[in-house]
C-alpha cells in the first residue's frame, strides 16, 4: 500500500468519526429539544388526582408503594390502635403506661373532643399547593418568604420564629406541627397538627379541653388534629426502614404533608457541612447532637429520593 493511500484511508476514518460524532450531536439535540417542547403525559380529566400540573400521588411507584398503606394519620373517637402500635410506641418516651390507660385518655379526649379530623380526599378539581417549612440554617438568606408565603397551605414546625426572618421565612402559617414541649401559641385561626410521642402528652390535651381554661398555650382546640401513634411506627417502618430510633418531627411531618397535600414544596432541611440540624434563629448549643436519635442521613436521603422522583420540590437554600 502507498503513502497516498494510507493517508486517504486515515482521512475517511477520520471523517466518518466527525459524521458519526454529529449525527449523535444532532440526535442528543433532538432528543432534548423533544422533552422541553413536548408537556408530560397528563391522564385525562377524570382519572386525575388534583388539579394541579404535577400531583404526587401521579409521580412514580416509590411514593405509591408506602403511601397506600396508610389511610389514618390523624386519632378520631373510633379510631383502633393495635396493641402491637400501643407496645412500639409506648417504649418511645412513656414509662411503660398500659393500653388500658391509653384506651381510657383517647376516650377522654374524644368525649369532649368529638370531631372526627377532615381529611378531604383529592380533587380533580382542586390543586392544594403546600409549603412545608422546617428548620434547617440553610433558611438564612435565601429569600424564600415571598415563595413560602405563595402556597396554599404554610405548615410550620415546633417553635419557630418568624419575626425578623420574614424574607427567608414568610409570614403566613396555615398549620403548625409540634409537641407539648415545642410548643407556641396559635392564633385562632391556625390548625394544630399535635404529635404525641408519649402519654404525657395525651394527657396534656385532655387538661386543655376538661378546664376550658387557656391556661399555658392558646390554641383553637376546634382546629386540632392528634396524630395517630401508628403513624409514627409507620413512618419509622415503612418510609425509613426501622432507621434511628425514631422519625424527627420534620420527616414525620413531611409524610403527612404528603397526605394532606396535592403539591409539596419543601423548605429549611437539611444539616449543615458538619451534620449538624442547625437552626437557622440560633447558633448551635450542643455540638455532639448532630440529627440525635433521628437518622438525619436516612432522612435526607428519603427526602433526595423524593425529590428526584418529582414527588416534592426541594429548595435548599443558597
Ligand atoms: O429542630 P426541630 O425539630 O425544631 O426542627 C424541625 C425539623 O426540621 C426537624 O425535626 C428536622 O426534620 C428538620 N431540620 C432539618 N435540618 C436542620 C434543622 C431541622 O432537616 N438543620
């Protein structure tokens, strides 16, 4: 073979590498041009869950899989907790109370505490946006307000300031998640998500509604909902796979958001670079607390997961 020959052959080897390399530039282009322009699939109307453009509950298999099996997170006067629920979350903070006394407080609450928590099933004509709001640092600066402020609900955790951090924060709150220790008053016009995590806690709401008297935290005792103990295990089960000891009140929260909500925007989680849950009001107090007895890495991961999944939208601050 020549030397001529040899280079025209390298030539056309070298020319139909550049053909092939932008045909797969032209296919790429085409294939990224197609998904921009082209809306994802939507069933028709009637086979809708919401009528938001995304609605969770259209997202994927992850979200279905857990969410399915749950279809009672708030107590109710004829609610049953298993004595196996009872047993699992009776060890969480409790000193070993009996399922009768948990029987006997559930019915004092109820007796004067009839309601039975609406939970409105989806709407193909409704689409209710949420902004969860926990309280990571990674809130400080990063101007979120006027887009927490946006949602239709604005569900806020424990005792949270909002006041001289309204821009990263917002101002609105439609629901507030906590505890008897984390608690804050509400106005009149707030819904209470109320977590026990033990019988004391029961017992806190029963001497709200017997006294009537507003003694301690002002609350609207109307706008309350009491989360079922079988949640939390299932949460803990089901979601994070037995992981920590047990779910923070931010992850148990965002499950519900997910029950309560067609959309999910999820604010303020996240540990710092040392893994720290740090609060974004306060520097840090206890060095060696990092996510305590939560499995914040599991957590976060669940929230990456939905998140990725397009099940919730993430922000994570700037
Ligand atoms: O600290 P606190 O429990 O009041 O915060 C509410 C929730 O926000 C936590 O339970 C946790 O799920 C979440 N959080 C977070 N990252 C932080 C601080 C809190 O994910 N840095």
């Amino acid at each position: 073979m020549t030397w001529s020959c040899l280079r025209s052959l390298r030539f056309r080897c070298l020319t139909s590498k550049v053909g092939v390399f932008i045909l797969l530039l032209c296919v790429t282009g085409i294939c990224v041009f197609w998904r921009a322009e082209t809306p994802s699939y939507q069933p028709p109307r009637e086979e809708r869950h919401c009528a938001c453009d995304r609605c969770l509950r259209e997202n994927g298999t992850l979200f279905l899989q857990r969410f399915d099996k749950f279809d009672e997170p708030f107590l109710s006067a004829n609610h049953n907790l298993s004595e196996e629920a009872f047993n699992w979350w009776s060890r969480l903070r409790s000193n070993n109370p009996t399922f009768s006394s948990y029987i006997e407080v559930v019915k004092k609450i109820f007796q004067k505490f009839p309601k039975t928590p609406e939970l409105e099933p989806p709407s193909p004509d409704r689409c209710r946006t949420c902004a969860l709001v926990g309280n990571s640092a990674n809130l400080n600066g990063s101007h979120y307000g006027p887009l927490i402020d946006f949602q239709d609900f604005v569900i806020r955790i424990n005792n949270a300031p909002m006041k001289g951090y309204e821009k990263d924060v917002g101002t609105r709150t439609t629901h507030h998640v906590m505890y008897p220790e984390s608690s804050v008053n509400l106005d009149d016009t707030t819904h209470l998500l109320l977590f026990a995590f033990k019988m004391r806690d029961l017992v806190w709401i029963t001497k709200y509604i017997n006294s009537g008297i507003r003694r301690g935290r002002t609350f609207n005792t109307d706008l309350m909902s009491i989360v079922n103990p079988a949640f939390i295990k299932f949460v803990h089960q089901v979601w994070l796979k037995k992981k920590g000891y047990y779910p923070s009140t931010g992850f148990l929260a965002l499950i519900l958001t997910l029950h309560l909500c067609d959309e999910v925007h999820l604010f303020g989680f996240g540990a710092d670079s040392e893994g720290q849950w740090r609060h974004y009001w306060e520097e840090l107090r206890n060095k060696l607390f990092k996510t305590g007895v939560h499995a914040g890495n599991v957590e976060f991961a669940m929230i990456k997961e939905l998140s990725q999944n397009q099940i919730i939208k993430y922000y994570g601050g700037y």
